[in-house]
C-alpha cells in the first residue's frame, strides 16, 4: 500500500494527491509564451502566442494550436482575422475566439468556422480590454470589459443574446480584478476597485458588498470563484488569501502568503482548496489556513475541475484532487476500515495465506459495506492496477455474501472500461468517475463524435449496449455526414462505402447524409444517397432543394403520397413558366391527372386551358358546361353551351366507341337544355314569374300550378315528354292546388296510362278521402284491396278480398279492424267458407 499513498499530501485533516496523467507529446512547447485554453473534463487544450511577451513581426500572422491533453497534435488555425486577446472553450466543445473588436469566432476543434457573433457596437468602437468565459445555468457564458469600463455578457454562446451589466459610478480607471457569479440562473459581475468590491446585474442594479475581514486591505488584485459558484477567493496587494463564501457573508480563512506580487493564475481545486501560481511554484490553501506547496520544474496552465485542478506543463500533464474519501479509508496507513481489511483478505488471499480467512472473520458483519467501499475507491482510482487489485477484493467478498445485487460492481467495471479506453494517451481526455457521472456517457459519446472517434465511442456503445438510435446509428450518421465532405474521393466511391457500413441500420437518415452533401456541392452524390432513403416524404424535398424537380416528381408520384405529389407540383408551378409546366406534368399521367383535380377544385380556368391543350374535347365542353352557370348573364351562359355543344360534336369523331356515344348523347342534351332555358326565358318575360335553372319537371309543375295548362301542353309537345310522366306531373298539381273537378274530369278525359292509384294516393296525400273513394273503382283488381284500405273502408275491403278469394288479403284486413267486433266476425267466417271450398 505504500506506494498508494507516497504522492499523498495531508491538507490538515485531508489529503491532497498528485497524479501523472501524461507524458506530454508535444516538443519544446513553452508555456509561458502562449496563451493557454484548456477545456474542462479532460477537453483538449489550444495555444496561440501571447503578443504581450514578444516582438510581433508586422508581417507574421498568429497561429492557434490545438492539442488533446495528453500533447498530440489535434489542428491548426492560421489566423487571418483581427487582433485575438482572448481564446477559451465552450461547454460543446467549440473553440471561443474573442477578437479586439468584440466579435467571436467560433471553430471546431479541428479548426473548421463554424459561426461568428459580436459582442456589441459599443465594444466595436471602444474595443474589448478583457474577457472571461464562464460556465452558465444555460450553458457557456462569455463576459467583455470594454476600454470604457463597461461589461457585457451573453449567458449562452448557442443563441447569444447581449446584456449590458449596470455601470459602476466613478469607474475611470480598469478594476483591479473582476469575475462572473453564475448563480440562482442568474450571472452577475464581481469586481475590486481597490478596495472596494461591487456586485453588477443585468438589470442596472450594483451593490457595493463588504467581506468580512480582520485587516485592512489597500486592493483587491486577483479573485476566484470555484467551480461549482459557491465559493470565492480573494488576493490582496499585501499578499493575504482570503477565502470565502461566493455572497461573502461567510469567511473561512485569511492566509498570509508573503509574496505580495500577484499570482499567474488563482484557481480552485475542487471546492476544499484554492491554489495560486507564481513563478515555478504552486501554493495550495485549505479553509483552515492548511497549507502545500509544489514545486514546477517549468511553466504550467492550471485547468480547474468539478473534483479537482489538472496542471498542464512542459513535460507532464498532472491532476491534484483531494484523495477520496473511500480511497482513503482503504489505503490510509493503520485504517482499520472494512474495506482496508477486505483489502488485506484479498492480497492474502492471493499469496495462498490463512490470514485471509482472519481478516474475514474480522468484519463478517460488515462485508456488505466493505465490498461497496472497494467498489466505490476503484471507481475514484486511476491507475488500472490499481483499480484491477480493488475490483478484485470487491469480488473475494461477494463471494461470501448470497443475497448483494451484482449491478454495481458490474457497472463499476464497465465504466472503469469506458474510461481507461478514453484515458489512452491516444484519445487524450482525463475523465474521472465523478466528471463523467456529472458529464454523462452520451455527452462523452458526442465528444468522441466531435473527434473522429467513431470506432471507440461504437464500441462503447456495443459494450454498454446502447439502443442503436441513441448510439450506433448517431454514430455512423455522424461518420457519414464527414465522409460526403471529403474531397479526394470519387463520389460513386463514398456512396457505397456509406451504403456498405450503415446499410438498412434503424434510426439512420440518408435524406440528412445527402443534404450535408448537397450543403458541400455534391449534388450528384446527394442524389445517389437519396436513392437509399427509404422514405419519400425525407427524398423530395431535398431534391426539390436541389432543383431536381423532375426527379423529385417521379420519387413522389412512385411513393404513392398524393400530397407529397402535390407539393412537388405547387413548387414547380411557382418557379416553372406555364408553358414549361404544362409540358412537364404532361410526361405523367399520374401527375397529369392529380393537377387536373386539383383544379377542379382550385383553378378551373387552367383546368379548361389543359383540356383544351390536350384536345380533349370532351372535358373541355364539360368544363363549359360547368362554367356556365357560373355566368350572370344568359346570353353569356348560353354562349358557354353552345360552345360545348360544339365540342359535344367534335368528340363524336374519337376513336373511343365509348367517347363517341357519350359525345353524342352530351351534345343532344345540352342542345336540349339550351332550348329550355330559351322557353324558360319567354316564360318569365310572359308571366313575370322566375322559370329560369329549372328543370323541365319543375317548370311544367310550376306551369300547372299557376293553372297555365296550355302553355304546360306545349311545352310537353316541344320536349316530348312521355305520357305516364306527364300524367303523373298533372295527378300531383291539382291535387296540390285542390282543383278537385278539374282532376276528377283529367281522370275521365281518357283511360290512364299509369292506372288510378296515383289518383286515389293524391288524394290521401291531402286528406281528401272523399274524392278518393271516387277513384278505387277503378283500380286495377290487385291493387282494390290495398286501396281500400288506404281509403279507410275496410268493410269493402274485406268484400272485395272475399271476392277475389284471397285468404291473405282477408287476413291484412281482419289486422286493421281494431276493436270492430262485428267486422271480425263476419271476416272470420268469411275465411271459414274460403277454407271450406277449399
């Protein structure tokens, strides 16, 4: 266990310990001449020369280099923008460059533009002086001091959206030294002017704060605020720490440091110490005025973490952390813990020893707690061995237990995989097992994504068994979308290489791997990608996009969606000239005939220019037909039918049996209606009565009831109209106007050619029994029964059945006679004779 605790330092009643994490892969890199970015949880670190500390050739341009942490080469970025003062990283994983002029370049870490925004017009004109990027409650923030000692902040890179911090009256000179409480969702500016310290918001509110303090401070000359916001650290111009809670309410310490020159960097570690670098030495601070110092063989950047400070030097690239609590319990020399003595049982176990069997016994009650302690520090240490001989007692004790779950010590090994795999010098990031349950596994899945480390994260993926739409699918998409940009490759190649590796996997969109390269001017290949999207609805509108149209409208119309067919359509009708139009639907049927009925409905009048184009005389003259009655005016209806009639005529020429009697049949009849509405229109000129869209039915109805039988006559003659139908017609208006004689003598004026039921059912359908009666003699015999019945005579009714020797007929009488006794009776026998002669 020795060699466990040897880099241990004890913080008063804690330890601090720390540990190598690389040997640096760069060469002769001196920090102290760059400007440093380094990205929380293990992110990847960007230099560009400090300008402050050397002798700028007019004619050189800055260079940004961005490295992994353990020193590989990641990119460069040859700058030829403005004057950078400020370079850092953003919770994504995006390289933050913030210019002179206020304005932020954003890049990926392979030094690819992807945006820019500004800070400001005031910090344009004024120009930036200093600048901090923060971590928000909506992700990473960026704060601006302008050279007219006024702030700025944007809470949110992503969607920036500029705040101007409340002014500080009497502020002619920069503050001493400033940072940015992130807190309550809300971010405030804490700065020293001198002495005196100031709280800024958004809202044009300050407040001038006072810490609690036992001596008397000239100025305030460095500050920090802890990774979590909770806690703050103050540095005076006479050397004394002061450490605190971030309201300043709370004071935890003053510590003297005597160097009254103030520190390089001033950064947390964790949230138990502060730490302060000067020149070749780094001091760390406990809120109990415990003190430790290290020595740096080299200048170093400090990189503050949830769980501790990674120091990035020339050589070695370092991590000080407080040693966990378990780590310590078990490892501590003369701990008498149960995971201490697991610890022990295991190892001598290992050597084939009895004392192992005796350090069980020592904690059989206690196994439980002891196996989870082992668990939990192997999880907290870095070295695989280390790790590998602490799961191993965890699983000498499981064995003497029957009833512990076995999911965390599975789970523990798994994530203990995933982060050694990202650990590898080769991948460069640091995680430990707090950072990634704070960062969580599918945000380190993106990060590899961002890198290129498609291959590691579909492992990690296939090892934690992962859904494949939230892992192996987002993965080879991502590959995809980087595979279409590439430039040295034919595009045939790439399409089947992307088809070959994702093939029919679920959750993976072709449709957005071709807009990527359409995005990048690989049409040609975007549309080979299309052709292995399954979906149209994803198909269309990128080709469409890429003005594909054609192709777009045969995708659709062979999906069978006649919306998405009528999307295509309206697009093409909107950037097509009609002509163009026309002739393009005319190569589809389908296409052809969706457009057609939507006119219908839409646009009729270029549905009447495409059958007219088409020579389809058919539906053009229907087209006539139908528009016709949409005219006001008669002489322009009658007009509309004529032309159609023509058109009638001229379809009677086709081919098409069928379209030729059709043809015949339509011409007829419109020449009919046209003469209709000619006498229609006479009419309503005679009897100042409206006659006009009537149909000849309704206009000979409305002739008879106004008593104009004449004219009904004549117009029976012109149109011909079958005799039953006019019999009919006239039955039913005289009954309606009760021109009782009139029917009476129209019923003798010569034998009726639909028989006198209608006579008899004209009657009853206005309650005129009486005249009713009249009409059942003469009734066909079949139908006297029913008739009179209808009439109500049922004692005629039972006659005439008895008569027509119909038992049936007797039958439906004798149900209606109600409480007629008499009738009943007299019915009943005479169905007894029936039966009799029967």
């Amino acid at each position: 266990m020795a060699h466990v605790t040897a880099d241990w330092n004890p913080l008063g009643e804690v330890f601090y310990r720390k540990i190598e994490l690389y040997s640096m892969s760069w060469q002769d890199v001196d920090l102290s001449m760059y400007k440093v970015a380094a990205a929380s949880y293990g992110g990847p670190v960007a230099l560009i020369r400090d300008d402050t500390k050397i002798v700028r050739a007019s004619t050189t341009k800055p260079i940004i280099y961005i490295f992994s942490s353990s020193g590989k080469e990641i990119s460069v970025i040859r700058w030829n923008s403005g004057h950078v003062i400020h370079i850092d990283w953003s919770s994504n994983g995006d390289l933050l460059c913030v210019q002179e002029d206020g304005s932020v370049l954003v890049y990926d870490i392979f030094g690819n533009f992807k945006r820019t925004f500004s800070m400001g017009n005031e910090a344009k004109e004024t120009k930036v002086m200093e600048c901090k990027v923060f971590l928000s409650h909506s992700g990473t923030g960026l704060a601006v001091l302008t050279n007219s000692y006024r702030y700025f902040v944007v809470n949110n890179v992503e969607e920036p959206r500029l705040r101007r911090m409340a002014d500080v009256p009497g502020l002619s000179t920069p503050p001493t030294c400033w940072a940015v409480i992130s807190e309550d969702r809300q971010s405030r500016i804490l700065l020293a002017k001198e002495s005196d310290l100031y709280l800024l918001d958004h809202g044009g509110q300050y407040s001038q704060l006072t810490p609690p303090m036992t001596v008397e401070v000239n100025s305030f000359i460095e500050m920090s605020v802890s990774f979590n916001h909770k806690f703050l650290a103050l540095f005076t111009d006479s050397g004394l720490l002061w450490i605190g809670s971030a309201d300043l309410q709370k004071r935890y310490c003053e510590f003297n440091t005597k160097c009254p020159s103030r520190p390089k960097q001033l950064v947390w570690c964790g949230a138990g110490a502060i730490v302060g670098y000067w020149e070749n030495l780094l001091l760390m601070v406990g809120p109990d005025k415990d003190w430790v110092k290290y020595n740096m063989d080299s200048a170093v950047h400090l990189v503050p973490e949830i769980d501790g400070l990674r120091i990035i030097g020339k050589y070695t690239h370092d991590f000080l952390q407080k040693v966990p609590q378990m780590v310590e319990l078990i490892f501590k020399i003369g701990s008498m813990a149960p995971g201490a003595m697991l610890y022990e049982a295991s190892r001598e176990f290992q050597k084939g020893s009895q004392k192992a069997d005796e350090y069980i016994r020592m904690i059989k009650e206690r196994l439980q707690e002891a196996v989870e302690q082992c668990i939990v520090a192997a999880g907290a240490e870095h070295e695989p061995n280390t790790q590998r001989l602490l799961l191993r007692a965890a699983s000498f004790g499981k064995c003497f237990l029957s009833d512990m779950r076995p999911e965390p010590f599975v789970n523990m090994c798994q994530m203990l995989r995933v982060l050694n795999a990202v650990r590898d010098y080769r991948i460069g990031m640091p995680l430990t097992y707090q950072q990634l349950q704070n960062l969580t596994l599918s945000v380190l899945i993106d990060r590899l994504i961002f890198r290129h480390e498609w291959c590691l994260a579909i492992r990690i993926c296939k090892y934690l068994k992962m859904p494949e739409t939230e892992g192996e699918s987002r993965i080879l998409a991502h590959w995809a979308c980087y595979k279409v940009q590439q430039k040295h490759q034919d595009d045939e190649e790439i399409a089947r290489a992307i088809q070959s590796k994702l093939g029919d996997t679920p959750g993976i969109s072709y449709s957005e791997i071709a807009a990527k390269a359409s995005e990048h001017g690989k049409t040609e290949l975007a549309i080979r990608l299309l052709d292995f999207e399954p979906k149209a609805a994803e198909q269309v509108p990128l080709l469409m996009r890429m003005n594909r149209d054609e192709v777009a409208l045969t995708k659709a119309i062979e999906s069978g969606d006649t919306d998405l067919v009528y999307t295509v359509l309206l697009h093409l009708k909107e950037t097509m000239t009609l002509g163009d139009f026309l002739m393009t639907i005319r190569k589809s049927p389908v296409a052809q005939s969706l457009w057609m009925q939507f006119c219908r409905e839409q646009n009729k009048e270029m549905l009447t220019d495409l059958h007219n184009q088409n020579d389809d005389f058919m539906e053009f003259a229907n087209d006539k037909v139908t528009n016709s009655y949409e005219e006001t005016r008669l002489d322009a209806r009658l007009s509309a039918l004529y032309e159609a009639v023509d058109n009638f005529n001229k379809a009677k020429n086709s081919q098409d049996s069928n379209i030729k009697a059709k043809g015949e049949f339509y011409a007829k009849q419109t020449e009919e209606q046209v003469k209709l509405m000619r006498y229609q229109k006479r009419l309503e000129e005679e009897l100042q009565r409206p006659y006009l869209d009537l149909s000849l039915h309704d206009t000979m109805y409305e002739l008879l009831l106004q008593r104009n039988t004449k004219l009904c006559e004549t117009l029976r003659k012109e149109f011909k109209v079958p005799d039953k139908r006019f019999w009919w017609l006239k039955i039913e208006a005289l009954a309606e106007i009760g021109d009782w004689p009139e029917l009476d003598r129209f019923s003798k004026n010569k034998k009726s050619p639909v028989g006198y039921e209608p006579f008899v059912e004209a009657c009853m359908k206005h309650q005129n029994r009486f005249e009713a009666s009249k009409y059942v003699p003469r009734v066909s015999p079949e139908n006297k029964v029913r008739m009179f019945i209808k009439v109500g005579d049922l004692k005629q009714a039972a006659i005439t059945a008895f008569q027509q020797k119909s038992d049936a007929d007797l039958v439906v009488v004798l149900k209606k006679c109600g409480q007629d006794r008499a009738l009943q009776e007299e019915i009943q026998t005479m169905r007894s004779q029936l039966a009799a002669k029967r």
